[in-house]
C-alpha cells in the first residue's frame, strides 16, 4: 500500500523519479503519421537540446515506442546512438553516445520510430464511432495528462521542461488535422497524403500537447476576435453550437477578469467518442467526453446543460491557470484543477445568475472535498507525489473540490475584488512559466498587504479539516476545534494541526468576518438565549457540532428565515456527516429533517435526499423492516412536495425549479410513492410504444429506473435497446446509469453480461455498475462478476491510468459487513494494487466507517421509525 504521510512533510526534488539534468529541451519539431489499418504510427521527432552538464548520454521518457535511429547533430557533425537502453518501469529511454557533448552547447538530437496507435485513451490512441452507414470509422487523438506523451514520441514528459512545439501531421486528404496552433502550412506529398504543418507553440508543458487526424465537422462563432469552433464526428457538430457560443463569451470574461488576452490564435473543442476523462484542457484544441460537450436543449435536461457549461468554463479558465502558467511539479496540481473548478463556477454565476450555482456550491463542491478529506487515507491539497504512477490517483476531490473550497475561503476573506487582483498579478508575473503553491500566496500577500501564506499552510500542506464543537455557556459560547474523521476515531496523533479558522458567526445583527479561531479554543461573549449560528453561507472548510438542544433551535431558526439557503443546506449536511462518524446520533439527522417538510429551496432538499439516501444506502444489508421503515420516512416526507411541484416542463419553468421537479420526482418515485411510480409507467409505456419525446430528459433517468424496479424483463430490453440505439449521447448513458437498478437477479446477470460484451466502451464501464450499486442484489453479484472477471477488466483498464480506481471503488465500497471487508482485502492482498491503492484503501476505510455506523445506532433508528410510525 501507498503510504500517505499525515505529516505535511514533501519530497524534495532529489526524491522524484525525475529525468537526469544534463540537457533541456528548448523545442520539439514532430511529425506524425498514423495508420487505422495496422493501429501504428509512424514519427520522427528533433529536439533541440540546451546541454546543462557535459555528458554522452540522453534520457527521455518513452513507453510503447520502438526507435529506428536516433542521431545527435552538434558541431556540424553528426553522431548516431551506440546503444538504446529501455526501462519500461520508470519509462524511460537511454541513449548513449560515443563523444561527449559540452555544456553551453546547443545540439539537435532526432528520433525515427514507430508507435501504438492504442485503444487505452492515453497518450496517441484510437477513438471508433459508428458512421451513418453503419461502418466503424477511426480517429487518432490525444491524451497526454498526466505522463503520456512519452506514448505518442519520446520526450522530456515533465511539466516544469517547457519548450516550443513545431507540429506536421501526414493523413489522408479527406481528414480534418488538428494541432494546438492554426495550420501554417498544407501540401500533398508523393504518396497522395497531406502533410499539415502548424505553427508553433508558445512555451508549453508536454500534457498540454494535442493533435488529431479525423474525419470531423464543425460549428463555429464570430463573436469573438479569433476563431472558435465545436468539433464533432459527422451528424453531431450542430450540438456544439451551445459551447461553441459559451466558449466565446467564456474566452472574453477570462480576459477582461485576468487583464490577460488569451495568447493564441484559435481555440477549437472537440468532442472524442473514446475519454477516459470528462475533458482535457491542451492548449488551444481542448478535448471533451461527447456528453461533456454536446448538448441539445430538446433533447437534454438541465442538469446536463449546467454540466456542459461548467465543463467548458472549467477547461477554459486552464487556458491561463495551468497552460499559460503551470505548476512545476505534480504536487502542485491543485494549483490548475483547485482553480479552474472555482473559476468555472465563478464565471457560471456571471453568465447564469437563475442558476444560483453559488447556493449548489455548499452540495456540490464543498460536500465531495469534506466527504473524501473526512478518511485517513486522503492526502493533503499539496500531495508528495515521486512516481508517474502516482500521479493519476490525486486527480481526485482534494485537487479539485478541495482546492477550489481553499480558494474560495481565500476569496471571502480577502474580498473578491483583492482576490481577482492577486490572481492577475500572479498570471503577469509568471507567464509562459511555472510556479508553485508559495508564488500565489505571494501574489495575493502583495495586493492584500496580509500574510496570506501563513494563513492557508495549514490548509494545503495538511491532510484533512476540523470539527469545530460549540459549548454554550452562560453569555458565552466555546468553540473547539480537532481533527473531523468519519470513523469517528481520532487519536491524538493524528489531532496535531491547528487549522486557523474564520468562524464567520452569524447573529441577528449580521456576520461577524474578523473572528478567527487559531488556538484549540476560544471562548466568544455572546448571548447565547439568542440565535447563533457559526460558518455563515457555510463557506469554510470545516464542520460545526451543536448540543442536540441549539440543533432544535437552528431547526426553527430555518422556519423562521433566519437561515440562508447555503446555512440551511450546510446545517443538514453537518448533521448528516457528524451523524454518520458518530459525533451525534442519526436519530438527531432524522428528527432534524423531519420537521423540514415546508423547506422550499431545491439545493436544501438535494442535501436533505442526499442525507437520507446515505442513511438507506448504510442500512441496506441489514432487516427488511427497517429497510422499508427508512423508505417510507422518505416517501412521506418528499411525495407531498413531489406532487405539489408536479412533472411537467413548460416554457416557463426556470433552470432550477426544473431541477426541483426532477429531484423530487426521482426521490418521491424511488420511495415508492405510487402517484409518482404510476406516473412513470404512463410515460415509459408511451416511450416503449414509439414515442420517444413522451418522457422530459429531466425525469428520463428517473422514469427508466422506476419502470424497471417496478417492471421486467421487457422493461429491461426497452432500456437496453434505448441504448443502443439513442437519440443522443446524454440518452445513451442515461440506459446505461439506470439498467442496473433491478432485483431480479436474470436481469442484474444480463447487465453484469453487457460490461465486456463489447458493446459499452471502456470509458464507460462504470455506468452500469452504478445502477447495480442500488440494491444489495446487484452489489453482492458486482463484486463476485468483478472477482471472476478481473484479468479482463485490468487488461481493458490498464492499473497506471485512473479508471480501474473507479471500478474498484465501485465494486467494493456498497458493503456494510466486516465479513466483505475481509474478502475484499484477501482477493486484493494477491494483486499488485500499484495504480489504484488510493482508491482501495479509501473505499475500505468508507466500508469501515459504515459498519461502525449501522453497529453503533441500528436500535436507535429502529426505535425511532417505531415511535413515528414508521415500522
């Protein structure tokens, strides 16, 4: 296993597994050209080399490559390599002279080889689709983040060894080619190709690299100064339209927020059939999941437009926070993704205001930092990372939602505008550079005149948060501040860091902004008979324990208005998070909830469902009755505001109240409520009888899960052929999320069969297996289909990239027994778990925590659902 160090302490240069420093890169002159008959490709890269330390050697990166040659031209002379060493476990490549090259000397060292145009969706892979004819058809694309490239040629595949990209592509005539920059130059070669030069890069990590050959279509806009397109395969381009719009209004924000015009000539976004991620940043071609990128107001809901237009935003805001300026090292990745994600709902809440993306923040954002941040086995913001195969396993809520959840504390602190101008001045002073976590908390130092390093240290160079525990005393309160773990467990040791804490507390006569908690605790004069309430607009970074008394008390304080939207989504969260770690009883999250029927926000009932459904999820393997206790409190407490907001989508009904719909729909249904469940079969039977707009994309996913739950095997053919043959890509993975949900184990079976039959592409093998991850029935038959079926999946989803993580956590975190938990770690214990350990460890110790959960308080919910009639 990975040892996480709790720490805070990092591993210097010295300790990463970096490429030796006798030459540096100052520029890349590549040509490719893939073949889809045979899945290779054909390249010759010349690198122009600064030599830092007088060596006969050069090392590089490389995986999958097979060198022809490799020659070093220095001096007017020419020298070919007398020896080629690989090492496949470090990736690298070593080439060994027979003369020395001099240090302050410039030389060019050329590679002729031979690569695998592969199906793993990394580095230079091969993406297949369906034409309208029925063929299947190929498109080579990238991607390079985090350590890929040295997949698609040799090359320094380190983020601080920038250089500049002269890119040439050779394909068929009739193929679209895409690189980062525009196309300089195009001419047909003697073999009846084209080969299409592009202009040269600025300054730029290997990750950001990208080129595509395809046959692709697109949209563009003109309402910007440089040309922004929406690529697509053939029949999907007119999708694009939506982002391509979004882009540009998106691009001309950026540059008026960050005083900074985005540097180059074009950005064209393309939408790749085959990724593993949900969008990939590269400078100037930014690459997207289909469903990440193409949106159809008719056809799609809402959920998915916010989704799009937070994907687009996110990878936009990259152009400068991580492309234009990029962290050194992998350790600082936060610094691109922390960023972006808050950039992206900054600019989100400027376009979309209706949307109110700021109250989703506290659900959304802060709740996957402070869920994945509550085990011990998470890592701190600035994570020591040494070997490539780490790298993937942090591209995870820290680095992002985490990350942006700091930023956002600092924004609140400092006030936006000072923010904003830290940022600018950070983005000024290390352009075209890169930089670590210390530089940014230098630049917002600079403007705020506040020492701001000092202040946020705590919070990326340690791992975790505080529970902050309020003691009412007479005219005063007592904050305290230890470590929060979900399992509740905190020993000492592990309680060390003191976390300086602005509690923002609220009162009648508004938030208090200057009260700090840096010590263990501190005692505020306050009248404590009147209403409190600290972390207002719940925008910090911690959770906050009440005596079961004042939680009443909040309780009617929500009734009464005193409590913000953020405040009340926050309170039910706390509860629901302390509830779960054995800070307080689920009773109290229960009782809590219960007198919230009159709530009329939809971001406070996505907590309150998300609460409830954890409650049920925990309590799945354990009696009947109290299963259908738990399902009845949901059903009585979401069915009366399901029907009094209805199912149906006009004209008029706005972005969030289409959510509300939705969400009490699905919650109301999935409990049980026979209003709503007769409802959904209507629609399905209109939808599996030929009308395929009867069911609204708002409600689809719901519709489909409820038909099947409560239908069969014909329910379950209809899903499977809505699948194969969608209207859109957002349809398609709606059959895919929702085919799973039955208890009949010849349907589970028959899911479980269509994982690796082909017809589900490896970026989405995970979707199903969350459908099966909704009843016991499916989640005992998932992990023993991914016992026997392990080698295949391990071969299809290679362990260094980040999607057998994500199987793995799937497959083994829905059990709630000690008996699973010792299976789980026997079958693991005979696997190199290197590439997913992160992933193991954190869905075991979430198992873990669940079972002390059930242990400590299953009499108590027992009880409770007895006493209010729900037993």
């Amino acid at each position: 296993m990975l040892d996480i160090s709790t720490t805070g302490s990092f591993n210097t240069p010295g300790d990463r597994e970096v490429l030796p420093q006798n030459v540096r890169p100052l520029n890349y002159d590549l040509t490719l050209e893939p073949d889809f008959e045979k899945f290779t490709f054909e390249g010759t890269v010349a690198i122009s080399l600064d030599v830092y330390e007088t060596s006969k050697t050069i090392t590089l990166n490389s995986l999958e490559i097979d060198v022809h040659s490799a020659i070093v031209e220095a001096g007017g002379q020419k020298h070919t390599a007398v020896s080629t060493e690989f090492n496949d476990e470090i990736q690298r490549v070593k080439f060994t002279f027979d003369k020395d090259f001099s240090a302050g000397t410039q030389i060019v060292f050329t590679v002729v080889f031979t690569g695998l145009l592969n199906d793993k969706m990394a580095g230079f892979y091969r993406s297949s689709y369906t034409a309208a004819d029925g063929s299947t058809q190929y498109l080579a694309t990238t991607q390079m983040e985090p350590t890929d490239c040295r997949r698609a040629f040799p090359c320094f595949d380190e983020p601080a060894l920038k250089a500049t990209y002269d890119i040439t592509l050779i394909a068929d005539p009739s193929l679209t080619c895409l690189s980062n920059m525009n196309a300089e130059d195009e001419r047909i070669l003697s073999s009846g190709k084209k080969a299409v030069h592009f202009a040269r890069t600025p300054l730029m990590s290997t990750y950001l690299l990208a080129f595509i050959v395809g046959d692709l279509r697109y949209v563009e806009t003109t309402s910007f100064r440089i040309p922004v397109r929406v690529y697509a395969t053939p029949g999907l381009e007119n999708q694009g339209q939506f982002s391509c719009d979004l882009a540009a209004k998106t691009i001309k924000f950026f540059e008026e927020t960050f005083d900074m015009p985005y540097p180059l000539p074009k950005m064209d976004m393309v939408a790749i059939p085959d990724f593993s991620a949900g969008a990939m940043e590269n400078w100037g071609l930014i690459t997207y999941r289909v469903v990440d990128l193409l949106f159809d107001e008719e056809t799609s809901g809402a959920n998915t437009k916010q989704r799009v237009a937070e994907v687009v935003q996110h990878e936009l805001a990259h152009q400068w926070f991580g492309n234009l300026v990029t962290m050194d090292w992998w350790e600082g990745l936060w610094l691109n993704e922390g960023f972006a994600t808050w950039m992206s709902w900054f600019s989100c809440n400027e376009f979309y205001p209706d949307w109110k993306v700021w109250e989703a923040y506290v659900t959304d954002n802060l709740q996957a930092a402070l869920r994945l941040d509550g085990l011990r086995s998470s890592h701190p913001i600035e994570v020591p990372v040494k070997r490539a195969d780490e790298i993937n396993q942090i591209f995870d809520a820290i680095s992002y939602s985490k990350g942006s959840c700091v930023l956002r504390m600092v924004s609140k602190f400092l006030g936006e505008d000072v923010f904003i101008n830290g940022i600018r001045l950070y983005l000024k002073r290390h352009k075209y550079g890169n930089t670590q976590t210390g530089d940014l908390w230098a630049a917002l130092s600079e403007v705020s005149h506040k020492d701001v390093s000092s202040l946020m240290q705590s919070w990326t160079k340690k791992v975790g948060y505080p529970l902050l525990t309020v003691t009412e005393g007479s005219g005063s309160i007592t904050v305290r501040q230890n470590r929060f773990l979900t399992s509740g467990d905190v020993t000492p040791e592990e309680d060390e860091t003191l976390y300086p804490v602005s509690l923002a507390l609220k009162t009648k006569n508004g938030v208090d902004e200057d009260l700090m908690l840096t010590s263990r605790e501190m005692t505020i004069p306050l009248d404590s008979s009147k209403f409190f309430k600290l972390n207002a607009e719940s925008s910090g970074i911690f959770r906050t324990a009440y005596s079961p008394e004042r939680l009443i008390k909040l309780g009617a304080n929500a009734q009464e208005g005193l409590l913000s939207v953020e405040d009340r989504a926050g309170l039910v969260a706390d509860t629901g998070a302390l509830a779960a770690s054995g800070y307080s009883s689920t009773v109290g999250l229960l009782s809590l909830v219960s007198g919230w029927k009159n709530e009329t926000e939809f971001v406070v009932w996505d907590e309150i469902t998300s609460r409830i459904g954890a409650i049920r999820a925990a309590w799945m393997f354990e009696e009947q009755a109290v299963q259908d206790g738990l399902k009845k409190f949901q059903r009585e407490l979401t069915a009366p505001k399901a029907t009094a907001l209805g199912w149906t989508f006009g004209a008029d009904v706005g972005h969030v109240e289409q959510q509300f719909k939705s969400l009490m729909f699905s919650s109301a249904g999935l409990a049980g409520d026979e209003t709503v469940i007769a409802a959904a079969k209507l629609l399905f039977a209109q939808f599996a009888a030929g009308n395929k707009r009867a069911i609204h994309p708002n409600i689809k996913a719901s519709v489909f899960a409820l038909a099947l739950q409560n239908g069969g095997e014909a329910e379950w053919e209809v899903i499977h052929n809505t699948y194969l043959n969608p209207i859109n890509t957002d349809e398609k993975n709606t059959a895919l999320r929702n085919i799973g949900r039955t208890k009949n184990p010849k349907l589970i079976q028959k899911t479980l069969d269509l994982i690796l039959d082909g017809s589900v592409r490896p970026q989405d093998v995970y979707l199903p297996m969350g459908g099966l991850r909704s009843t016991k029935e499916g989640t005992v038959a998932l992990w023993e289909w991914v016992k026997l079926h392990w080698d295949e999946l391990e071969k299809l989803l290679p362990p260094g990239l980040s999607m057998l993580s994500s199987v793995v956590s799937l497959s083994t975190g829905g059990f709630a027994s000690e008996e699973a938990v010792n299976e789980i770690e026997q079958f693991f214990s005979k696997k190199n778990t290197k590439g997913y350990d992160k992933g193991l460890a954190q869905s075991l110790e979430s198992v873990g925590s669940k079972i002390k959960w059930v242990n400590r308080d299953r009499e108590s919910v027992k009880q409770w659902l007895n006493e209010n009639g729900y037993l």
